[in-house]
C-alpha cells in the first residue's frame, strides 16, 4: 500500500467511528440478524457468527492489519473455531474498508471450497452496493446456514 493510499485508509477509518455501523447496521438491523442466527442455528451442527465493526483501531492502522487479518484474529479470539466437528464460520464486516471477509474452520472448508465462500461474498458485496446491508446478510447467513445444514446436519438423538 503506498503512502497516500495508507494516509486514506487512516482518515476513512478514523472517520467511521460508529457513524457508519448506526446507518449501514441500525440496532433494528441487528436484532433481525440476530434472530436469523438464532434461528438458524437449529437447523446444523456448527457455529455462525456474525461481526459488523466500523473501523480498525490506529494500532492496527499502523501495523497494516488487512481486514482478513482482522477476521482470522476474531476467528480465533471468539473461539468459532472451537467446534466439535470444525464447522464453524465468521462473517466479517468491516465498514471503512467496505470489505466483507469470510473465514471457515478447516473441515467445513475443505468440503464447501473457496469458490462457494466467494460467490457468498459476491452476493453481499452486491447488495452492499445497493444500500441493502440487511438483506445481504441476512441472505449470506441463509446461504452459510444452508451449506452447513448439507454437511453438518443436526442429528437426532438416539
């Protein structure tokens, strides 16, 4: 990344602040995400999780925290990875960057392949585009839920 281009993404980010995240994510926004999770989360042998952040903090600015390297670190420290069966994904969003990071434990990877994660991406990045934040979740969720319920299905107990 050049120097204009890191002075950018620093005034993006310290811009943001939770402007961004109260437009884009509203608290009823949010509380329909958290309803499809809930919801969802029924249906599969797993874990979804959800993060929306508005910025990067200027520790992560200065040490070039890419928003991929920000959604391994909430991997890890949300313990998504810490399934039974290593079905577990985060959604990642990060709106200063306007990126949208996608992150599956190894099993679930190796099932679904990076094609199917980036198509799922793709499909929020559109509606993104169009100011439906809601909707592109809300559908991603739906597409991840529906990828772990075909490989990690509930099973009845005996």
């Amino acid at each position: 990344m050049g120097k204009i281009e890191g002075i950018h993404r620093f005034l993006r980010h310290w811009m943001a602040g939770c402007r961004w995240a109260a437009r884009d994510f509203p608290a009823s926004s949010l509380v329909r995400l958290e309803a499809a999770l809930d919801r969802e989360k029924q249906t599969y042998d797993g874990e979804i999780c959800f993060v929306v952040e508005p910025a990067l903090d200027w520790w992560q600015l200065l040490h070039g925290v890419t928003p991929r390297d920000r959604a391994w670190e909430l991997f890890g420290q949300l313990g998504v990875w810490d399934t039974e069966k290593n079905s577990g994904v985060l959604l990642y969003v990060l709106l200063a960057d306007r990126s949208i990071e996608l992150v599956a434990d190894r099993a679930v990877h190796r099932l679904v392949g990076e094609a199917r994660w980036q198509a799922i991406c793709s499909g929020m990045e559109a509606e993104f585009r169009r100011g439906r934040f809601l909707e592109g979740s809300l559908e991603a969720i739906r597409a991840v839920a529906a990828l772990l319920r075909q490989y990690f299905p509930v099973q009845a107990e005996s």
